[in-house]
C-alpha cells in the first residue's frame, strides 16, 4: 500500500481526553475515530488490525468443532421476556421501538436468540453436541464508557454457545472452548490467564475469564506465579479427545479475579510465587446449564424417549477489546509494538528522500515484497525522514526498511526490528529475501 493513497490520519498532539497508552496511540495512529461516548470509527489501520484479530479468532474456534453463523445485531424484546433477562438487564439495554410500536433492542449478548434459533430445529440427542458462534457487533449502554475500546458501548465480541445432552458432555465442551481460548490469546502474542471468575448476569454455575495482566487493567486479579509459564496446547491438540489434563494443570496453580478470590486459598502459594497484579478481561466462559433451554423449550429426545432441556454454556472473547489488550501489553515510548500475527502491514518502507535515486531502489523492493506476498506500507510522502521515522515507530509495523542516499552510496538499504530496536545495512536484495 502506498501511504500517498492510503488514509492514516495520524495525529501529532496526544489527545487530552486518553487516559490510558492504548486509547492514547489508537487516536494518535489513526486507528479509530470517537463518533460518540463508546462509539468509534473504525479507520482503515485500526480496520486492518481488528480482522486479523476475527481471523485468528475464527481459525481457533473452527479447530475446536464450533461452527459459524451470523446473528442480527436488533433483537425482539419477546425474547428476552421469555428468559426474564428483559426487565432484569437494566438501563445497560438499549431498547428501540419501531414503527410498528414492536419492542426491539441492540442485543448485549445472544443467548436467548441462539436457543431461539436451536429449539427451532433441534430435536434429537443425535444432532448433540453442537456449538454455534458468531462475531457481531453489541451495544451496552455503560454508564461510563472510557479507555477507548477497552470499555466501549458499540464493541465486537465473538460470542459462542454450546448445546449438550447433560452436565459431563456440557463440561466437556467447556474443556474444548477453555484450551481453544489457551490458543486463541497466544497466537496474538498475549498471555492471557484463566481465573476462576464470577457468572454476573449471564448466569451458571461455572466460569473463567481470562486475563491480560497490564497495569492499567480493570481486574484485580491474584495468582501462583507457576502458571504464567505453562506450555500453550499445541495446533495438533485433539479436542475430540481427553482435555482434562491440560485443563488440571491450567486450573491447578491459584489464580482468581478479586470476586472470586479465597485469602485463605491463596495464603498457601509460596510467598515468592504469589502476584497480585491488574488485568484486562479479554475472553469471559461460563457453563449455566438449563438456565435458558429450560424457560424457553430447548429440549432433545434422549435415546431412552424422554424429553430433556439441553445443557448450555457461552464463551466471550473482545474482539475489539483485544486492540487496546495488545497494544497496552505491547508498545514503548515511540509507540505501538504490534506482534507479528496481528500487525497492520508486515514491513514500513522509508523512502527518506523521495524525488531522488531512492525512488527507483524503493519501487523495486515493493514490488518484490508485494510479490512474495509480504504487506508492506510504503511511505512515498514528499515528506521529511524524520517524520517518516516518528510515524513508522508511532504506528508499530515489525520491520523498517529505509532507503535513504547515504546508504545508497555503499548499494545497501538499512532493515530495522521494530520490537529489538536492531538495525541491520543489507543490500537490497539481501534485505527482501531477510523480509520474505
Ligand atoms: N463494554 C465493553 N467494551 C468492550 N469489550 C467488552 C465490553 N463488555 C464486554 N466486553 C468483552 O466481551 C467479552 C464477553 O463479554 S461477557 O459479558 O463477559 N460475556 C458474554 O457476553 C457472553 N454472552 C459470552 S458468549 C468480555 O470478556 C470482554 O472482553
């Protein structure tokens, strides 16, 4: 992409209304636009960024046996009035009538309207187990909408539910979706933890929330130091299979959010193994059972004849959340440090003296990269070198690749690692093929 083409509004002062380092270089690097109180335009970088995030979400929750489909963002009041969510939500609904004076509303979440879909053609203990996901925009009306996206009205969140004959099944579901959000995080170059967390207003007996420790977090969270350096399951893992280990040696070592959390429990991790820390909440699962097959008629016929409510459990990951995640996790004092699986372009091409003979060396490595299928924004402004610098660094990309005359004058280019700092003179060709 040439930047002379592309649109990346970047600012140059720090906006005064950010009040934590993700909001604050989202708005400087062009990402989002606030359009009203938690509610963004998601500009072209900010874009490129949030579909690398679905992609990998997407990507896990296939391997682990759920399957995609699409649910309305406007949901029917009669709905939520069969689960006896609808009064119960409170002012965080934002409820809309239409024309025809029908009780609407922008659904915070999806599961009255997935067991809706289920009851409606579901029957059988033998098209058990099944779960469905979706990513799809949400409103809640947050009294205090700040940070950014972190805690937006209007967010993206992948949202899954699972259907099962009884409780053993329904916990191994829980198990599938649990090791699918182990991998899901870490592909982002997150390390996100899984604690015991409270069930809130989606109900259950049973949930984790797994947490991004940074310190401008919202959780309060406690934890055995020993889990943070646990093996992540790797692509190959069978989730047909026995994941009850993997869950034992994730669950073993303490860790709990601050509602959750046993003083007493924790009072018996070693001293120099406890951390108590603040998180971002990236990803919520809870198992809650019968809590909506049971009001709204989600039955199966089991094999001995008898009619029964399936058991269900819903798993939360932030789509949009997960941008300020990353960047809070990942950034230094010039900028955003983007991982490499989720950055925006893979390579920043300078041309630090455009109209020069850096032109011709800066088209040739574009389309060399371009051709080996690397991302690359080339900054080909009429711009000075050192804006060029401060924007590159400001916006994250791995790698640098400057032409500038100087370097010229030996035939090399110079290759910089974003995340290292280091900074390598190549000649052109040993620069692409270090790139590719
Ligand atoms: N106001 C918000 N802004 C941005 N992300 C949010 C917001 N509220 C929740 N999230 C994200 O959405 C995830 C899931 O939300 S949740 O309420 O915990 N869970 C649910 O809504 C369940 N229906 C999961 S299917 C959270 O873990 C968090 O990462």
């Amino acid at each position: 992409m040439r930047l002379s083409r592309y649109f990346l509004p970047i600012l140059k002062e720090t906006p005064k209304e950010a009040e934590i380092v993700s909001h604050r270089l989202m708005l400087r690097a062009g990402m989002i636009r606030q359009q009203s109180a938690g509610i963004y335009a998601w500009l072209p970088l900010g874009h490129r960024v949030l579909n690398k995030i679905q992609r990998i979400v997407e990507e896990e929750q296939n391997r682990s046996g759920a399957v995609q489909l699409l649910m309305p963002t406007i949901q029917p009041a009669d709905l939520w009035r069969e689960s006896g969510r609808y009064d119960a939500y409170g002012k965080e609904m934002l409820r809309i009538e239409d024309r025809h004076e029908r009780e609407m509303l922008f659904g915070p979440t999806n599961e009255e309207m997935i067991t809706d879909i289920f009851r409606s053609y579901v029957r059988s203990y033998k098209d058990l187990p099944l779960n469905l996901y979706h990513i799809q925009w949400k409103f809640r009306d947050e009294v205090r909408p700040r940070f950014g996206v972190m805690r937006g009205r209007e967010f993206l969140m992948k949202d899954a539910y699972s259907f099962d004959l009884d409780k053993e099944r329904s916990t191994e579901a829980y198990h599938r979706m649990f090791v699918a959000y182990l991998r899901t995080f870490a592909r982002m170059g997150l390390t996100a933890i899984p604690m015991k967390a409270d069930t809130g207003p989606i109900g259950g007996d049973l949930s984790h929330e797994f947490i991004v420790l940074a310190s401008t977090g919202e959780s309060e969270v406690f934890l055995d130091k020993d889990i943070l350096g646990l093996p992540i399951p790797g692509e190959d893992t069978d989730f047909d299979g026995d994941l009850s280990g993997i869950i034992e040696q994730w669950t073993t070592p303490y860790a709990a959010t601050d509602e959750m959390h046993d003083e007493a429990a924790f009072g018996a991790v070693a001293e120099d193994k406890k951390v108590s820390a603040r998180g971002i909440e990236v990803g919520h699962i809870f198992h809650f059972g019968t809590k909506y097959s049971e009001p709204m008629g989600a039955k199966v016929m089991t094999a001995e004849g008898k009619e029964v409510p399936v058991q269900m459990g819903s798993y939360g990951i932030g789509v949009s959340r997960l941008l300020g995640a990353i960047i809070e996790a990942c950034h230094d004092d010039d900028g955003i440090i983007w991982p490499k699986e989720v950055a925006p372009f893979h390579v920043g091409l300078i041309n630090m003296k455009a109209g020069s003979e850096c032109d011709e060396v800066c088209e040739s490595v574009y389309a060399e990269l371009e051709k080996a299928g690397v991302e690359v924004l080339y900054d080909d402004r009429k711009t000075s070198a050192g804006q060029k610098f401060a924007s590159m660094d400001l916006i994250g990309l791995p790698y640098q690749l400057v032409v500038g005359p100087r370097g010229l004058k030996t035939g090399e280019v110079e290759v910089k690692d974003r995340a290292t700092g280091d900074r390598e003179m190549l000649t052109p060709e040993a620069a692409v093929n270090k790139l590719i």
